[in-house]
C-alpha cells in the first residue's frame, strides 16, 4: 500500500500487543488496539482504516465530530469518546459515538442516558477511575465507584462495560503494574457486586506502560503516539 508509514506503525503496534499477550500467557485476541487519533488528520484515520484498524479514539468533541463527518463513508468505524465529558456536551457524545470511556460522575452518565437515541442501541460506558490519586486527573475515586456503578448499570440506553484508567507516569514494569492491579481488582469487586453487568472491559495501558497493562488484564489498549507519531497541537 502507498500509506506505509501509518501500515508500517500499526504493524509494529499489533505485533508489541500480541508479544505482550504471548509473554502475559494469554490468547492472541484476548486484547484489542484503539488507536488514539486525537489531533491527527482524518487523512490518518483513513489510512489506518485501510490496513484493518477499526476502533479509533477521540477526545476533543468538535474535532471528533468534524473528522466523524469527513469519514462518512467508513460505515463501521467504532468511535470511541476518551476524553474529559462536561455536562453541555453529553447529547453530542450520546449522538455519535458507540463507546464513552471518561464517566466519572451520575450527572454525566444520567444525561447520556437519556440522550442516546434508541435507534443506536445501548451506549458502552467505561468508568474512569483515578486510581493514582492525582488531583490534576478526573475520574471517581476508589471509595465512591460502588455508588457510581450502581447507578450506571441501572439506567436504560447505556451498558456498563468496564473501567477505565490514566496511572500517573511511572518508571519499571513493577512499577507501573500497581496502580494497573488496583483498577482490576475493582473490576473484579464489580463483577461480584453487578453478575448481571456485561463487565469485560478494562481500557487501560498506552504507549508507556502497554506490557504492564497487559499481565494484569486490560482487554482494550489505547495507542496514539506509537501509530500516528507525535501528537500535533489541538485546534
């Protein structure tokens, strides 16, 4: 194909997960690419789109919008909302989108319940947990995901599917596996707590911390940098 570059990086980024997967002594499928596509061209998405990339992450609405727009004719892209969610751009993100990762509050996740039109089926909600403690980071704290959980899964329109996380930066595999350790063991809390929840999701693990992600159980890797180079400034 002419679109090496981006081919070429995706490539490399497939075969690093399923390494990862092989060395974690799990199944080659058993974790899938989202490839981080903020503040990159939708000409980009395209060409990764060609070489069989399907679920794409955005986290600026209007741009995402913008992009969603231009790539029409690419019927079953899965577009998935990652970013901060503020209360005036819930109907959008309920509009557009197939999957929101960043609900960390009942406000949010109540309007994005009632705005996703049925016709598009129920909207797959990841909780975003700020498992570092980080004051600079969103996401509901550990103490109260009980309670947020509980009301996510019990709204119609939407389909609590997992959670999700951004660890602050950390150095060394051991390292880096500890807060990753931390959002599965809630996860696993979850699913005792809700047997009635489809919860096989943890959206957690980038560029930096991909093989730490992977030995403790992320199901969905976000990758950017690694597949479309250096993010550009956000317009």
């Amino acid at each position: 194909m002419s679109d090496a570059p981006v081919g070429d990086s995706l490539q490399r980024a497939r075969q690093r997960l399923t390494k990862a997967l092989e060395s974690a002594g799990r199944p080659p499928d058993d974790a899938r690419l989202l490839a981080v596509s903020k503040t990159k061209p939708a000409a980009l998405i395209r060409q990764a789109y060609a070489w069989g990339q399907r679920e794409f992450g955005e986290n600026y609405l209007q741009e995402a919008l913008d992009k969603q727009t231009e790539l029409s004719d690419l019927r079953d892209i899965v577009w998935h909302f990652i970013g901060p969610l503020q209360s005036n751009k819930t109907r959008a993100v309920a509009e557009h989108f197939a999957w929101v990762h960043s609900v960390d509050r009942a406000k949010v996740a109540r309007r994005l319940a009632e705005q996703r039109p049925a016709s598009l089926g129920p909207l797959n909600i990841c909780l975003q947990v700020n498992v570092s403690a980080e004051s600079s980071k969103a996401g509901v704290a550990p103490e109260a995901l009980d309670a947020l959980a509980d009301e996510v899964a019990a709204l119609s329109n939407l389909r609590l599917r997992g959670l999700m996380a951004i660890p602050a930066l950390a150095i060394g595999l051991e390292t880096q596996r500890e807060p990753l350790a931390r959002l599965r063991q809630l996860q696993e809390g979850l699913k005792r707590r809700l047997p009635q929840a489809p919860l096989d999701t943890l959206s957690m693990g980038m560029s930096d911390d991909l093989e730490a992600a992977v030995l403790e159980g992320a199901t969905l890797v976000r990758l950017g940098t690694a597949i479309f180079g250096a993010r550009g400034p956000h317009r």
